[in-house]
C-alpha cells in the first residue's frame, strides 16, 4: 500500500498534499528550493476575507506534515524516466526513485521593475504588495514613513492583462489582496486618503464583494477606474500619479506618499526548467499545461506526474489547498488501480 | 488676438490633491451609502431626465467626490424625484433621499 511520491515545492499546495498522502497512507518527500517552508503564504500577514493571520495556516499544515520526508535548500539536478517510475537525482546528492511525482512549484511574483512607468527600484515611495505585506509583518522597510503617510495609491494589474508584458491571464487575486491591503492601511492610519487605481474589480471569491463595499463605505477608500500612465516624483520627495479617469473621461493627478504595486503571477521559472526535463507542455498562458483544463486540472499528460496550485494558472489559497487534496486522491486512485 | 482665433484652453485634469472633501464626508456621515456607488449606471439608464438633460446620479455622485459641485448641482436640477433609479440599484443607495441630502448640504453653500 505504501507508496513515495515526489512533491516538488514546499509551499502550501505541497504541505496539504503531504499531509493528506500521510493519512492514506503513504510517504510524502517534500523537496523545497528555499530555507523555509510555506512559500509565498509564510510571507504574508493576513488572508481574505476574514483576516486570518497567514501564519496560522503555514504552522498548522507545517506541523500535519512533519512526518513526511522533507528536504530543505534542496533542487532537482534532473529526472531520468525509467520504465515505470522515475529516478530523481537531488541537488544534495541524494537520489529517489518514485512512480509518482507531484509538482507543487507555484507562481513567481511579477517583477514589478519591469513596467518602468511606474518606478519600482526608481523612486523610493513605490512598493510592491509582498512589500507592503512582509511590512505588516516585520514593521521595517525604510521606504514607509508613519509619520508622512496622508496619501496612498494602490495600482492594480502590475503585470498582469497587460500583453507588453507578456502575461495576458488576469492573476486573480490581486483586486481582492489590494482591497484588503488598503483597510488594512486605512486602520493603521485613519486620516489617509487611500486610491485604488483599477482597469477592472474583478471580485469573484466568498464575501470578496463585501469586502468591496466594506471599503468604499466603511473605509471611504477612493476607487478610480483608470490604469496609472505615469509615475514621477516631486521635489519634496512625493510620487506624482498620473491616470485618466475613465468615468468621467478627463484626465486626473495626485500627489502621494506610497504607491503600492499589485504585482500579478507569473510561472514559476523553476517549474518550467524541472518540466523540461521531462517534456511536460506548457500552457498558452506560460503556466504548466494539464490534461484538461475544466476536467483534469491536477493531471499532467505524462503517467505519473500530477499537479497542484499555482503551477497551473493563478490561485487563491482555498483553490490552491482544494486542488492539492484533488491531485492527492488521483494519485490514491492510481495507486490502488495498480494492484 | 480673437482675430486669430488663439486662445488659451483650461484644463481639464482633476487635481484631486486640490479637492476639499468636507461637504462630501458631511454627506456620508448622512447618507453613509453616498460612497457605495460601482458605477454600473443604471439609474443614468431608468432616469426619465436623464435623455433630455443629462442627469446621471452616478455622475452627480463622481463630481462630488471629485469636488466637482457646481457640476452636479447643475445636474441634479433636473431630477423630477420619481424615484426610478432607487428601485434599480443594485447597491440599494436610498437615490431619492440621497438627492435630497445633497440639495440640504450642497444648496446652502452660496459658493457652488
């Protein structure tokens, strides 16, 4: 019945998925790239919508797979296929063989430098959201002065439908995460005049609508519908926001403090280089290709490799924990099917 | 100059550093729904003003948050009170009595 399965990323798609082939059963080696486990989910403060602190679902998958194999600052070197398994050398020296690998690479963060008008790495008052949420976290981040804090802008869709950039999907979670961010920032500074400059708010998840009107009515934050053209800076050491609102037609400035960034997801690089290895497709939009994108997400074309999470397009963390459960009972099922 | 036809043409950004945005949090502390608006237009839509003058509640609600008030008030003339866009909107805004509000507030101001 026991049965190794490769689960490539420690993030929360691959600590779910690790706990669940430990309930049934079998022996989970979680390999992860970085020093810590969690992923993107360690870094951030709280979560939509009912501000659970995001160390509380890290700590509780954390302890409910310890009993697996897991292996930290580890890489995959390469995967040679055998006859029916694969043989995964590890960039430690250590060699597994398994029948079944399960890709949990997530997404990387755009990298928000890219769209120069908006001057990330440029001007010292512009951040990004993981910025802004590991400054919720830590209190430390040079570039945000309590004491100056009058004006914020939030900026949606950095990176993200945007074709110059090369990423056309809609990450998703990002109108929701810069609603939240700006209650967030309106609570810790209540006389702040908080702009959301959006294209559209696209507010699809449970209470994510409430969450909207909770922001406009109880926060008064300023929602603009305008994409920002430009970013410059002033001589007091502001960044001057340029857009055109679109429902009134006539172009609009404002002067800020701190312009937070929404940077969307892209692939994970490291996911495609491990797919290459075994010639696993990718999708139209960049992320790793299943069989079927409505009826089997969490399959990949290859027999043996499954998938989970963000390796596949852009997910919220309940999608990402649902899919990793998903993608833990194809494999079950598999499993059984062979004996 | 007017012989050439030169002249200079104001413009037309909206500065919101400039806005003075105290009549419109006195109208939010009255009508906390004021600020509720998405913009999706259909009170513009149902208005029976709104194809002969232009008056849109949505559009009386972006220019005065955008300081934009002697706009509004100007539009807002025009509402017959009917009540037609209070039953349409899908965010529940009392339109109406917010029209009301505003003509309370705003009105008085002998500077719009």
């Amino acid at each position: 019945m026991n049965e190794i399965v490769v689960i490539i990323g420690g993030g929360i798609a691959g600590l779910e998925a690790a706990r669940q082939l430990l309930a049934l059963g079998h022996s989970p080696i979680v390999i992860e790239k970085s020093d810590h486990l969690g992923g993107h989910v360690a870094d951030w403060h709280k979560l939509f919508p009912d501000m659970k602190p995001a160390k509380d679902i890290v700590d509780e998958l954390v302890s409910s797979s310890k009993d697996a194999n897991i292996f930290l600052h580890t890489e995959i070197s390469f995967i040679n296929r055998l006859k029916d398994r694969y043989n995964i050398m590890l960039s430690n020296g250590i060699s597994i063989t398994s029948r079944y690998i399960l890709f949990t690479t997530g997404f990387r963060l755009f990298d928000a430098a890219k769209k120069e008008e908006y001057g990330y790495g440029v001007y010292n008052q512009v951040i990004t959201n993981q910025d802004l949420e590991k400054w919720f976290n830590t209190s430390k981040d040079s570039r945000i002065d309590n004491s100056a804090m009058k004006a914020v802008g939030f900026v949606h869709c950095v990176g993200s439908r945007d074709e110059k950039a090369r990423n056309t999907q809609c990450s998703k979670v990002c109108c929701i995460t810069a609603i939240k961010q700006a209650i967030e920032l309106k609570e810790k500074f209540p006389d702040a005049e908080i702009y959301c400059f959006y294209m559209d708010l696209r507010l699809f998840g449970k209470k994510f609508e409430d969450f909207y009107i909770k922001a406009q009515r109880d926060c008064g934050i300023h929602f603009i519908r305008g994409r920002v053209s430009e970013v410059s800076e002033n001589i007091d050491g502001k960044v001057i926001v340029k857009a055109e609102d679109t429902l009134a037609g006539r172009p609009m400035k404002v002067t800020l403090d701190l312009l937070v960034l929404m940077s969307g997801m892209v692939c994970n690089p490291d996911s495609t280089r491990v797919a290459g290895m075994m010639s696993l497709p990718i999708d139209s939009d960049g992320f790793l290709r299943s069989t079927d994108n409505v009826s089997r997400n969490t399959v990949s074309p290859k027999n043996g490799i499954f998938y989970a999470g963000a390796c596949t397009g852009p997910k919220t963390v309940p999608e990402t924990l649902a899919e990793a459960r998903s993608a833990v009972l194809e494999i079950h099922n598999s499993i059984i099917s062979r004996r | 100059m007017s012989m050439f036809g030169f002249r200079i043409s104001p413009s037309s950004t909206i500065d919101l550093d400039k806005v003075d945005r105290n009549r419109f949090k006195k109208l939010c502390a009255l009508e906390p729904d004021a600020s509720k608006c998405m913009a999706c237009g259909s009170c513009s839509a149902t208005c029976s003003a709104s194809e002969f003058s232009g008056m849109s509640v949505r559009k009386v609600l972006l220019c005065l948050q955008q300081g934009r008030e002697k706009e509004a008030y100007a539009m807002m003339s025009s509402c017959m009170l009917c009540g037609k866009c209070l039953m349409v909107c899908p965010r529940g805004i009392n339109t109406r009595h917010l029209i009301l509000s505003i003509s309370r507030i705003y009105g008085k101001e002998e500077s719009i």
